[in-house]
C-alpha cells in the first residue's frame, strides 16, 4: 500500500511536465470518499499486467480478424456486470486467463 502511494504521488509529479499545476495527492486522498479503492487501483495499474499470451490465444481459437481490435476491458467486466455471484465471476477470471 504504501508503495502505491508513493507511486501515484510520484505519477502525478512527472504528468504535470513542470507547467501544469497537478493537486497534491495528500488532497487527492483528503477529497475522496473511498481512500482504498483509490490506492488499490493505483496499485493494480503499477503492479498489474496485460494477459497478452491469452488474449493472442482467444483471438487465434474463435478465429477473430487481426486487423480489427476487441475491447478486452469490456470482455472481462462484462461478469461482473451481470451478476454479483464471486463464484462466476472468478470463474471467469481464470476461464479468460
């Protein structure tokens, strides 16, 4: 947690390009309701990676056309979407991975 912290204050930092003034993420933590969602996505984002072998797997088995694109982040929020059950949805997660 704590490096996640220190990631997104770190981010902020170097998105601002030295012109543009970026709100403090002390603030940023201060104005929002859910500190730990804020931190946890930030974390994921920092620590997490694309699946791309299984994505290229999928595209290859349901013989999908290269040359268009598929929203991947649709495909893989659409369970939890649609029910609340976490057996399903983990299910799909490691189904897709």
């Amino acid at each position: 947690m704590i490096s996640a912290v220190k990631l997104l204050g770190q981010s902020q930092t170097a998105a601002a390009g030295g012109t543009t003034k970026v709100e403090p993420f002390s603030t940023k933590l201060l104005n929002t309701k859910k500190v730990s969602s804020l931190v946890y996505k930030k974390l994921v984002k920092s620590k997490g990676s694309t699946p791309i072998n299984s994505q290229k797997k999928w595209l290859e088995d349901c013989d999908y056309p290269d040359n268009e694109s598929l929203n991947w982040t649709s495909a893989y929020l659409l369970t939890s979407q649609c029910t609340k059950s976490t057996k399903l949805i983990e299910f799909q997660f490691k189904f897709l991975h």
